[in-house]
C-alpha cells in the first residue's frame, strides 16, 4: 500500500501542477512545470502500461471462459462466454445441457497453447512485488484499491469485498494465494468507482472454490483445481485449472473478452481479442512515446 500511496501523491501533485499552471507561467523563467508535466505523462503511462503487461500475459488463455487441465464436468444449465478446453486430458462432459459461447477445445493443440500461456501467466503474477500481505484477514468486507495483495496461506471471502477502482481505467488487482480460495455462499466480489478495462486476477496456489451462488469477478488460476458450486457466477474472468478438473454446477462464466456468436452447436466464435504481441508492442509504443515527451520537456 505504500507504493501505491506513493503513486497516488505524485499525481495528485502532477494535478495540482496543472491546475497552477497559470500561476507559473505568469514566470517564464520558472523550470518547475516540466517536471510537473513528466509526472502527468508517467500517471498515465505507468498504470496503463502495466494492464496492458497483465493482459498480454494471459496469451491465447484469454480467450477462454474456462480452461481444465485433466477434465472439465458440468452440471446443470452452465452457460461459459468465451471458449472451453482442457488439456492434457480429453474429458469434457456436460456440454449440453450447459452452453458455450465460443469454441470447445478438447485436447488438441489450441488447448495445449492456452496452458502453457496460463502458466506463464501464473509465474508472471506470483512474480510481481506485494503492496500489502493480507494473510489472516478475510476478505469479505474489505475496500481494495488497484494493486498486488497476498496470502502466504489460504484466502477466505465471505461476505463482499469491494475494488475501488478510483474511477482509474486499465488498473489491474492482483491476489498472490499461498495455498487455497474458498468463498462462502451468497459471497460478492464488486467493483465500484470503474473505469475501462480494469481486471482482477486471482493466482492461487492450490485450489479454488467458489461457494454456491456467489457472485464473483476476476480471472482464477488454480495450480491444482477450480470447483464452482451450485450458481456462482464469475463476471469479466476466467476459470483456469493448471494441473486439476474445473468442475461446474449451474454456473455463469464472462470472460469479457470475446465476441460471439451461439450457433445451435453453440461452438462458433466470430470475435477476436488482441494477439500478445500486439499488445506489448503497444505497451513499447506508449515508453516510447513518454521517452519522447520527456526528451521535449527537457
């Protein structure tokens, strides 16, 4: 938290710069303003170059709504927006009754691409520094601003825990879990205050479960398994089991991600997400860009 507290005073400071704008001009000799001017630059490069990296990382997974990696097993109407896939197994039951909006990957290579982009996705997340260690603390009731949160141990919600996105767009929040997730029932995870393109990314250690019919966001990587219980939801994520099942019952998946169309296979995609490549080239677009900017400022 104190780096973010850190970040959140220079630009408040770069803000107050620009509305004194006027007052420093009135001294054309002052040399303040230009590194007012760089701090405004850097508070939008810096949060947006860093979304841009968290997405880029999930890979081709991003494109999934719920990845397994021995068997995926539905019960029950669960409807998934985005793909479906498992690998190395090959076991995919309960589709139908539960609809896919997207395609239906099962064993093949495609899947394959999406673990191995999954994992690095994982290694990325657990690699990034804490801004708070949250461990004992559950997090139901909790208000949580963008940043890295982690538990050495085992995760619990029960109850809501809201993201303050701060009206701040392409923010990540990120939550490093030593060992399980669990919810309880009727749990909530909301966001208030959203800007675009904000994300939540659970990296849990061993295995998730989601409580029945609790009400969740963010993308879920499990090293072992993911069970969603009778009519949790996940809003804007992804279900990803690294080694394990993902098992479903009656649940609602988003990924948020894929534009589609339902076929009566119900596997048909006619959207596409941005390739990684694209997006970090853009990302090295944007550095350049502020080295630009800050070459002219000085």
């Amino acid at each position: 938290m104190r780096g973010i507290f850190r970040e959140g005073m220079l630009c408040s400071f770069a803000m107050w710069g620009e509305a004194t704008k006027f007052a420093w001009q009135v001294h054309p000799t002052s040399k303040k303003e230009k590194p007012v001017k760089l701090l405004r630059v850097l508070c939008f490069v810096v949060p947006l170059l860093l979304a841009l990296t968290a997405q880029a990382q999930l890979g081709s997974a991003g494109m999934f709504g719920v990845l397994g990696a021995s068997a995926v097993t539905n019960t029950g109407n669960t409807v998934i927006d985005g793909d479906l896939g498992v690998y190395p197994g090959t076991s995919i039951t309960g589709f139908p009754p539960g609809l896919v909006n997207g395609t239906i990957y099962d064993g093949n290579a495609v899947a394959m691409q999406a673990q191995a982009d999954a994992l690095a996705a994982y290694n990325f997340f657990a690699g990034l520094s804490s801004n708070e260690n949250l461990s004992g603390q559950n997090l139901g009731g909790l208000e949580l601003t963008p940043g890295v949160y982690t538990y050495n141990s085992s995760a619990q919600l029960t109850g809501t825990l809201e993201i303050n996105w701060e009206g701040m767009s392409n923010q990540s929040v990120v939550f490093q879990i030593g060992s399980t997730l669990t919810t309880a029932s009727a749990s909530m995870v909301i966001g208030i205050n959203a800007g675009q393109n904000d994300n939540i990314y659970w990296n849990v250690g061993s295995s998730a479960t989601l409580g029945t019919t609790t009400s969740f966001e963010g993308t879920v990587i499990a090293v072992a398994s993911d069970t969603l219980n009778t009519g949790a939801t996940d809003d804007c994520g992804r279900i990803i089991a690294l080694n394990g099942a993902v098992t479903l019952d009656d649940n609602f998946i988003d990924n948020c991600a894929a534009t589609t169309t339902t076929t009566t296979t119900g596997t048909t995609t006619t959207g596409t997400a941005p390739e990684p490549s694209s997006m970090i080239l853009f990302g090295s677009g944007i550095l350049a860009a502020a080295g630009f900017v800050r070459r002219r400022l000085f």
